[in-house]
C-alpha cells in the first residue's frame, strides 16, 4: 500500500502546480518544488511548464459616467511557468533541493473600451492612459532538509534561501516605463513530520516577503514635449508578500490517499508599486489589497503500480478592495502520474471560475468597470526521474 499510496501522492502533488497557478490570489503563479525533498533516491530531478490562460474580461467600462457594454477582448494575457528541481541526499538524515520557478507575474493588455475609459476618466494626475502593463519574477532557490527519527515516524526541519529578480513594463499613452532589479534575497523556514507506511505527512512552510528597489528608464512618447524624445532616469520601490502555508496527507485506505492545505498570504503589503520620473511628480499603481487565502482538498488513488489520479477542489478568496477586479475564484483539477520509461510522466489540468466583481474610480482604480463570472484553464506536465 505505501509504494501505491507514493505513486498517488506524487499525481497530487504534481498538480498543485497547475492549482496554484490557474487560482492563487493576487499576482501568485509557480511554487517552489521543496516536496522533492521526500522523493525516493539520492539524486531526484523533475522539470516541467504548466500554461495558464485567465481569459479575464471587462462586462462594462464607465465613459462619461455611464457604464457602457465592452467589446473588449480578454485583457489577462496567457502565460507559462516554468520549474525545475534537483534533489540530491547527502546521508540518511540530510538532503538539499536546488529550485527554479516564476512565483509572482502579471500581464494585461487592455482594448479600446478600457483605454477610453481610462483617458475619460477623472482628473489628468489620476490618469496613466494605459495599453499594456507586465512584470515577472524569477526564483532561484536552496532549500535543505535534517530528519530526526521522532516515535513512528520522522520529523524534518526545513530552511533555505532564495534569490528573486523583477522586471516591470508598463506601455501607455505617456510613454514606456522599464524598472528591474537583479535579485534580492529571501528565506523559507518549515517543518514537517511523516510516517511513510501511511503515507501522512503534515508540514508548515514559511516564504519571506521581498523588499524590491527597481531602477529602470522612462522613454517618452505624448510627453516627449516636455521631456524630450530620449529615455530618462526612474525608479521604485514595492514589497511582494509573505506567505504561510499548511499542508497534510494521509492514506486513508489501500490505494487511496487524502489530502489537503490552507495558505496564508500576505497581500494587503501591496498597496501600490510606487516610482518616480525624472522631471514628473510620483506616480503609483493602486492595488489597496486585502491578505488572501487559499484552501484545498482533494484525493488520489493508485489505480495500478504504473498509473495513480487525483482530484482536487481549492477555493482562494479574492484580494481587490475595488481599485482592480481580484475576486474570489474556484478550481476544479485532476491529473495523473504515470511510470513511462526510466521516470515518472506527470500531467494536469485544472478549470477555474472567476466569480464577478468591479472596480471602482472611488476606491482606486483609474476608472470603473464590471466582470462577469469567468472561466479559466491551465494545462500542467513534468517528469521526473531518480537514480
């Protein structure tokens, strides 16, 4: 039953990815793959992509103080995240995981409804008259694992260090804004205790909040008038959360496995991104957000030695306040792991529903606009193999 009941766990926990992805709160995407760390082997390797489309769009923009249908397409552009792990267990009681994932991005590109709402709405200092804005980050991480022999089982403390870089891109009428900072560090700290004949695990990981200071350029268009054609001086600063996060597992049955976690994730930091222009007056983006939370359930069940599948539901309340449209969404996911040749094939989809929601000039936003309930999907695929 515990080699079923591993073969299922590694289906489950192989879709997280696309969970978390297609349904964490505010601008979450990729994990860090630390859960290697309990995988079989002395050298353990997995890599893999999962591609999200949010398919987020506006229902109605206010132009001239009267809601107006959009014709908008989408403007929550598709994305792909990527992650790699290595496992290497240097004795029966160490090992350390070297980590390679994306875990905050956005990127919108608005329509013509959007972008006319926004040049009609409110006073010239509100507004950014924006087409396009993005930002992705990259984290490159070491996370290590001592195990004692505690009773049944085993209890492990986990800790590591991690650099991430940001980008940032915003295109509008004004011109294009550039910011970015190489890496800046963080930490994550947990602990764990399994006993692996029951395949039960519960385990708490902490992931540090980062401090970015991004300096960039400004290249002007309209306000190549005022401060001519070549690209200035800027720079910025923002804080991308902490986070605290709950899970546990257990066989509850031969071939069956349960499982579940509950997120904590400290969004309500991001009130703005705040940066200046050379020869221009601060400027922000408002977000105002609220801390968010994510909680999931699910099962696995290992159908043969070769093939296990899961099913999980997770629900993540929404983070906006009303400068953005953050609500809360619903996920429904399955996937399957697979023995295929030397390794393991993992794959994955999962089905989102955005419930609606609005945003509002009053509350922050650089004008107001309606979305209906939504749907988004992602497709998830790994391998890992061991030896």
């Amino acid at each position: 039953m515990a080699k079923f009941l591993r073969t299922t766990l590694a289906a489950a926990l192989g879709l997280c990815t696309v969970v978390s992805a297609a349904s964490a709160g505010g601008f979450s995407r990729g994990e860090a793959d630390t859960d290697i760390l309990y995988e079989d082997g002395l050298v353990v390797m997995r890599t893999g992509a999962t591609y999200v489309n949010p398919n987020r769009q506006f229902d109605t923009v206010t132009i001239r103080g009267v809601a107006v249908q959009s014709d908008d397409d989408a403007y929550s552009d598709p994305y792909w995240i990527p992650t790699i792990a290595a496992k290497g267990r240097f004795s029966q009681n160490f090992a350390c995981a070297f980590t390679y994932t994306q875990p905050f991005a956005a990127s919108t590109t608005y329509g013509t409804d959007a972008q006319t709402a926004d040049f009609l709405a409110g006073q010239p200092a509100s507004r950014n008259y924006y087409s396009h804005k993005e930002f992705d980050t990259d984290e490159y991480g070491a996370t290590c694992d001592v195990k004692f022999a505690a009773g049944p089982g085993n209890l492990h403390i986990l800790g590591g260090v991690f650099l991430q870089d940001f980008s940032y891109r915003a295109d509008a009428l004004y011109g294009v804004l550039r910011l970015e900072e190489d890496t800046a560090p963080g930490y994550r700290l947990g602990a764990a205790y399994d006993i692996p004949e029951y395949a039960m695990r519960a385990q708490l990981m902490y992931r540090s909040a980062i401090d970015h200071e991004v300096d960039g350029t400004f290249t002007p268009l309209a306000l190549a008038p005022l401060l001519g054609t070549a690209p200035v001086a800027a720079d910025g600063y923002g804080t991308l959360p902490q986070s605290l996060k709950f899970s546990l597992q257990s066989g509850i049955a031969p071939g069956w496995l349960a499982y579940g976690s509950v997120k904590w994730t400290d969004w309500s930091v991001l009130q703005a991104l705040n940066y200046n222009i050379a020869g221009l007056p601060p400027q922000q983006d408002v977000y105002n957000w609220k801390d968010g939370w994510t909680i999931q359930g699910g099962i696995g069940h290992a159908f043969t030695e070769k093939v296990a599948g899961t099913f999980n539901v997770t629900w993540d309340k929404g983070v906006g306040t009303g400068a953005d449209i953050m609500t809360d969404t619903w996920t429904f996911a399955a996937g399957t792991a697979i023995d295929v040749g030397p390794g393991e094939l993992r794959l994955g989809a999962g089905l989102t529903y955005m419930t609606a929601g609005s945003q509002n000039f009053s509350e922050g936003a650089t004008y107001s606009a309606t979305a209906g309930g939504d749907w988004a999907y992602a497709f998830s695929g790994t391998y890992r193999f061991s030896f």
